[in-house]
C-alpha cells in the first residue's frame, strides 16, 4: 500500500531538527553558565582584618606625681576618623574609609583606653582613673582631631595623629580649663599598607603622650586654678 507524499508529512523532518538546534543550544548557555558559577565559587571572598593600636613605649614613672586623682573623661573623634575603618588621604580634599581594614573598637574608645594605660603608668598624678564613678577634681577630656595613613604623596607615605586635651578642675558651679593644647605627630611609613599605618598610629599615639605626660607633670595646678576663667 503506498502512503501519498502530503506537504505535512514532508515538512515533519525539518521541524524536528530545528527544535532539536535549539534545544542544543539552550543546554549550551545553561551549561556555560554553570561552570562560570563554578569558577566564581572557586574564589574565597576577601577578608576583613581588624587592627588595634599598640604602644612600643614604656613611660618612666614620674618621681614626684601630683597629690590628685585624675579622671579619665570622654574622647571624641571628628568625622570622617569616628568610624572603624582606617581612613586613607589620597589627595588635598579626597579621605577613603577602608572596607577590609578596621580597628576592632571605635577610635575614641581605643585612644580613651590607650591615654588611661599610658598615664598610669607616667604617673604625672598619683592616680589614674578610667572608671567615671570614682572621685577626682580634675579630669582629662580630648578630641581626635587626626587619625589616618596620609598615602598623597606614595614616595613618602606617614601615619598621621592629632589630639586636643583639656584638662579640667572641676569646681561646681563651673569648672575652670587649666589645660587646652592640640598636639600632633607625624611618622613616616615603610609602604601604604594598612599595616604600616596602625603600627605608624602606634609609634604616633606614643609621641603624643609623652608630650602629654610631660607637660601634666610640669603644671602648676594652683596657680592655674587661681588664674583661669570658669567654664560655662
């Protein structure tokens, strides 16, 4: 029995191997995708580090402290340093925060921590108190004004720290300032890395009490209780 030759049943084969074409060629994109996947997964995200300052130095103990008790007051920071992320000056106006690199706690408390470990052991008072419940006329206030790796010029990268003390003699109904200075170190880098910055932040937060502790040791409290102004 011969089946005629209908233009349907001719045209079947060439339907049948384009849909096979593209089914071909859908597997190929789906299994490209896969192994680009693959390949992304293959690659460990990057890590974040978390650094904290460090002292190098160790203070001498001065011989004839202050017959006071010193408090520890509050330290603030300035933006763009009051984050955890080391801050980088690329340029005159530019600051980048580092993502991947941070200090374990926030700058204030850190330098806080770091000025009480400092002083107690200078001992520019007889005592040095971090804790804000114990009693003591006068108390040491700062703010970070600097923090950074300055990285503008790469040749010559520096670690970068400024603080503003106050001292305080608190003396109700006003307290009288009888210390107000801004001091501030730079120290240069070996590189640009984020490493080298702590550790330059370290050697610079070092410079800075000492300064600290000398000038604390050198006050005259009572006649600069005597001669300056109340605070309002």
């Amino acid at each position: 029995m011969t089946i005629p030759m209908t233009e349907q049943h001719l045209s079947l084969p060439h339907t049948t191997w384009r849909v096979g074409a593209r089914t071909r060629q859908v597997a190929a994109v789906l299994v490209g995708l896969v192994l680009l996947a693959g390949c992304g997964l293959t690659q460990p995200p990057p890590v974040k580090e978390s650094f904290m300052l460090a002292s190098r130095a160790a203070p001498t103990a001065s011989p004839r402290p202050h017959a006071a008790t010193l408090r520890i007051g509050s330290f603030g920071v300035v933006a763009p340093f009051e984050g955890r992320g080391i801050v980088f000056r690329t340029t005159e106006v530019n600051y980048q925060s580092d993502f991947y690199n941070e200090f374990f706690v926030a700058p204030g408390a850190m330098v806080r921590e770091r000025v009480g470990a400092y002083l107690t052991a200078a001992r520019p008072f007889r005592s040095i108190a971090l804790d804000p419940r114990v009693a003591g006329r006068y108390q040491l206030r700062g703010v970070v004004t600097q923090m950074l790796g300055d990285v503008r010029h790469k040749a010559a990268p520096a670690a970068v720290l400024a603080i503003h003390f106050y001292l305080v003699a608190t003396d109700p109904p006003a307290d009288r300032l009888v210390y107000d200075r801004l001091v501030e170190q730079r120290v240069a880098l070996p590189d640009t890395s984020a490493r080298a910055v702590v550790d330059g932040l370290g050697a610079a937060l070092d410079q800075v009490l000492a300064t600290l502790a000398d000038d604390l040791g050198r006050l005259d409290l009572a006649a600069l209780e005597a001669s300056a102004p109340r605070m309002r």
